[in-house]
C-alpha cells in the first residue's frame, strides 16, 4: 500500500523557498506529469526509498549512472578506501591514468581521452575542439536530442531542416544559435541537402547514436553509416554524444554496438557510477589541439578527482566481466516485453523502442522514429501511467520524452512485479 506524499509534499513547498522551482535540475520538479515530486532518502540496489516511507523499483537510476544499481558494495568499498587518501588535489594521480587506460580501451576512436565534471562539459568542450580544429563556425545538432545546456546547444529547429536555428531559452543570443543548424533525426536526405548548401562551413555534427532525450530512439539502419561517410566527405568532425549510451548500450557504447568510428566522442553518467564525470576524447591529431598541448583551451579544478575516478574505474571493472550486457539485455527485454503486452491487454496503442538497457514506451501507435513521430504521443495517457506505476510502487523517469534504464540490481521478481503494476496502469491508460 502506498504511503502517500505527504511529507514529500511538504519538503517541495520549503524547497521552493530556496531553490528555483524547489529544485537543481528542472526535469526532476515533475513539471510535465502535473504533480509534486517525491523526496528520496536513501537507495539500495534496485531501489529507492521516499520521505513517507515509500520503497520504489527504480527504473531512473539518476537518469542513467547507475547501472550497477544504487550502493553497489564494491563501489562503496572503491569510495570508502579513497576517502583516506583525500578528495581532490588539483594535481595528477596514477588514477587518472588508470582511468583513461580503461576508457580508450573499451572505446578504441577516443585515443586520447580528458575528464571533466559533467556530459555539458564534455559537448561543450568537444564542440570548441572541433571548431578549433577544423576552424570552421558552423554545426549540426538533430532535432529532439539533448547534449546539455551550453548556449549553442539549447537550439531547437525552426520551421523546417533548412531553417537557421532559434534559441530554446532565454538568454541565448541569437547571433550563437545562428552557427546551429538543426536537421531532423534519421533522415540522411535532409541532412544532405543541408551540407550540399553549406557543408564547407560545418565543423561538426553532434549525435546521439541512440537517442535518450526526446524518449529511446534508434537510429534507422545504415543511417549512422551514411553520417559517417557524409561527414568525412566533407572534413566534418562527428561527435558520438554517448552520455547516455556509452558503457550501456554496450561496453564500447552505440559506436562498438553499431561498429562506427566517430572523430569525437563525449561520455558521462556510467562512467562517473553516480559521481559528478564527463569525458571527451577521440582521435590523437583532433585531441592534441587541447591544451596545454595544443591553442583550444579547455580547463576543470575538479576534472579527475579521486573520487569521481575511483565510482568510475569500479563500475568499468564490473561491466568489463564477461556476460554483464547479455544480462542487461535479457532484463531489459523481460520487461519491454512484459510492458506491450500488458499495454496490449489493456487495449492501449503504444510502440515500444528498446536498445540494450534503453527503452520507453511511446503513448503511440506510430513508429516512432524522430521528434514529430515521438510528439504524437499521448502524454496525457502517459502521465495517467505513470502516476499509477508510482502509486504501485515503480519508478519512471516523470516525463513521456525520458528514456527508461535497467541495471544489472534488478531482479526478475521487480520486474514481474513492475509488469504487474503496468497491466493496472495501462488500463488507467485506456480510461483516459
Ligand atoms: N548528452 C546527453 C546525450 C545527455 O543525455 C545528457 C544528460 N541527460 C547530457 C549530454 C548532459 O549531461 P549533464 O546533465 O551531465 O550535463
């Protein structure tokens, strides 16, 4: 039986005295499923744990990092030990080595690799390098992906491909976003259009293979491909955004699972295993312009700090064993499949999107397969769903445009009992 939210309530309406909008990062406000957020105390594995005393089957797990699950106890054992030795020193540890060794490795493109504090950093930073190096202004972004909130970044399309982009928020110059172009999402056509006009001046096109932030989003087959040979035709850089993909989608990200080589990539969320870490890297020639090698600056008092390193490293060594992502990708399926049939059941249109521990369930019957096909979802049904998952017990991301992620902690048990929860939740679905 669900507690309630009382306490949670509470703490939201203090919050709000303090802090914008009651809290540090807007998506966790639960702005777009029209309600108040609930308060975390604590998490174990699969699990979290609200204010009123409520437990969750979490399927957020901090929007990604996570998966190993909350505390894993090597992690904690990793932390535990690091803490004796400090904090952070602002200057080079043999950990850091360590953990660039174990990055290049498992993502062979990134050469050379540079730690930063956050997936903004990392696309921020990339970006700045590609247009240092290839000293050209423009660059391509796809519409409905996120790479975090630098300026040039926050640009959604105008009225079609072709169009200069306008700001998503206030406060970004329109003279920035005039250098992003923003291009519809697997759509090779349009995007050839786009660099037949202007393709001399494009320093880089910045991708998510798999999309995370418009809801999960493959890319069509040979579309990647076909990206990779375009922009190489025109000494245009390719970023693989892997924030969100990288260590799981695979343990080489979407570029090992769809065998493409990026110039550039930028990673976050699983390799930092739930601490603050970002990362950039790519080919030698491109990252030897990062100074203090090269005339791109790029900087970070925290980058690589010890802590961050160590929840980082671990949760790579664990994901390095043998059969972690088939794993991840039976309980993944397990429970993608649960969901459509028990959103067939209920007589709920839904198209369903999966790759290894990716997935969301469109409130759809269309293919979803870019920002217009995702927005003819039903986000008043989704949020009749997933009020009744949370009163059930398991946690979604609190927005239909989330992606919802797996780790190696769930069990077969949370996920039959989430499978249960949906069977109810889609025919509240269906009432609405
Ligand atoms: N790129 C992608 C693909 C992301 O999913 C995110 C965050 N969701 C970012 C960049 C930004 O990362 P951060 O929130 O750590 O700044």
């Amino acid at each position: 039986m669900h507690k309630g939210y009382e306490k949670s309530k509470k703490l939201f309406a203090e919050a709000k005295e303090y802090i914008p909008g009651g809290v540090n990062s807007p998506v966790r406000a639960f702005k777009s499923v029209g309600g108040d957020p609930v308060f975390i105390t604590r998490g174990e594995g699969s699990k979290i744990y609200d204010v009123d005393g409520n437990e969750y089957i979490d399927y957020v797990q901090s929007w990604g990092p996570l998966i190993l699950g909350h505390r894993h106890p090597k992690v904690m054992a990793a932390l535990a030990d690091c803490l004796e030795i400090g904090t952070s020193f602002g200057a080079p540890t043999e950990l850091e080595i360590k953990m660039a060794q174990m990055v290049t490795k498992a993502v062979p493109s990134m050469e050379l690799v540079r730690m930063v504090n956050s997936g903004t950093e990392a696309t921020m930073s990339a970006l700045r390098l590609a247009r240092g190096f290839t000293k050209r202004d423009k660059i391509v972004k796809f519409e409905g992906c996120y790479h975090g909130h630098a300026d040039f970044l926050l640009i959604k399309a105008g009225s079609g491909a072709l169009t200069m982009g306008v700001p998503d928020s206030l406060g970004v110059p329109q003279s920035v976003a005039g250098n992003t172009i923003v291009a519809p999402y697997n759509n090779i056509d349009a995007l050839r259009k786009i660099f037949q006009e202007q393709g001399e001046n494009i320093a880089a096109v910045i991708i998510e293979p798999v999309v995370g932030n418009m809801g999960c989003v493959p890319p069509k087959e040979g579309f990647l491909q076909d990206l990779r040979s375009l922009t190489a035709e025109y000494g245009t850089l390719l970023i693989f955004d892997e924030v969100m993909t990288g260590f799981r989608v695979g343990y080489g990200g979407a570029q090992g699972r769809y065998d493409i080589t990026p110039d550039l990539t930028t990673l976050g969320k699983v390799i930092g295993g739930g601490l603050p870490v970002g990362a950039f890297g790519g080919r030698r020639d491109i990252m030897e312009c990062v100074a203090p090698l090269g005339p791109v600056y790029q900087a970070g008092t925290l980058s690589g700090n010890p802590l961050a390193m160590t929840a980082g490293m671990t949760n790579l060594e664990i994901l390095s064993a043998p059969g972690v992502y088939e794993e991840l990708e039976s309980k993944s399926a397990m429970l993608a499949d649960g969901l459509a049939q028990a959103a067939e059941e209920a007589g709920v249109s839904c198209w369903f999107n999966r790759v290894g521990a990716m997935f969301s369930c469109f409130f759809t019957s269309e293919p979803v397969v870019d920002y217009a096909s995702a927005t003819t979802s039903d986000t008043k049904k989704f949020t009749a769903w997933f009020w009744k998952m949370l009163e059930q017990g398991s946690y979604f991301a609190p927005s239909q445009y989330e992606a919802g992620f797996m780790s190696l902690a769930h069990s077969e048990e949370d996920i039959n009992r989430t499978i249960e929860a949906a069977r109810i939740a889609y025919q509240t679905a269906a009432q609405v």
